[in-house]
C-alpha cells in the first residue's frame, strides 16, 4: 500500500476481511469507496465515523481515479504520543478489540478480568497473539500475529492486562 495519512488505518481495517490487492485491482470513485466503507461498516468492521472519514479520505487520494486532491492532515489518530496506541494500531490490535466493547474480538477489559490473578496469562495470551487462535471467546477466528517483536509483545500484554 502507498504511505501516507490514514494509510495504517486503512491497512488495518481492510485487511481484517480482505488481502491489501484488493484495495490496489481497480480504482474507484470517492463516492464508490464511501459505499464500499458503509458496507463493510453494516457487515461488522468495527470502523467510527472518524475513522471512516480518514480511510475515505486516504482511498481517495491514493486509490482513486477521480483527480487527486492534496492529501489531508492524519485527523485519526488513536495512537498520538502513547506508545502502547502506537503498538496496537501498528499490529492492527485495534482493528479487532476495543478498550471496553467487544467488536470482532473481546474487548481488552473482557480479557483483562478474564485473566486476573492468573501468573500464566501472559506466556499464554503471547502464544494465541502468535499462533492465531478460535473458541475462547467465540467462533470468529483471531489471525496469527507471529511478526510482533518480543519486546513489543511484552509491553502490549503488559498494557492489555493492567486494564482492569
């Protein structure tokens, strides 16, 4: 995918049901993308409207045959300063999970309490972020994330399990 503003977002939400070529097979207008959004929002993306406004608004200017407008200003941004944000939408955790509502997957609070007071939780919670996993909390599979550093790893678990 090309860089720029909202691009990780888009990856992010897009890549939850679909492989990134789709995105790049043919280009669309800005109003043919807001229809594909508004239908992958209705078929359970977990997408807000802010969100949705920077993904249309990435598509548009670097997936789009109508004329390119200038590129606006990355008005979404979950991740700011916070390096833990940073972790979770670079690894696409937060195309999945919420602080505190299940969408896709539970919500970091739903595994946080979920998991209190367990020594272990942590080496198993890495093993399922590693290898994908399915049943714990539903029938919707969750993907493997194997390329996430140990560090990385590490201090996201840390995070997610402090959010009691």
């Amino acid at each position: 995918m090309t860089t720029g503003p909202g691009s990780t977002l888009t990856e992010n939400k897009c890549k939850i049901c679909h492989e990134l070529q789709h995105i790049r097979r043919t280009p669309l207008s800005r109003g043919e993308w807001a229809d594909n959004l508004k239908n992958m929002r209705e078929r359970g993306t977990p997408m807000t409207d802010a969100e949705l406004a920077v993904i249309l608004d990435y598509l548009s200017v670097y997936y789009s045959r109508d004329p390119a407008p200038s590129p606006a200003p990355d008005t979404f941004s979950t991740a700011g300063s916070d390096p833990v944000a940073k972790l979770l939408e670079t690894h696409a955790c937060s195309g999945c999970h919420t602080l505190e509502k299940q969408v896709v997957g539970p919500s970091f609070r739903e595994i946080a309490q979920r998991y209190a007071g367990d020594a272990g939780a942590a080496a198993r919670l890495a093993a399922k972020v590693r290898n994908g996993g399915q049943g714990a909390w539903g029938q919707v599979p969750m993907p493997p994330a194997a390329g996430i550093a140990d560090p990385d790893l590490a201090k996201l678990l840390d995070w997610v399990l402090g959010q009691k």
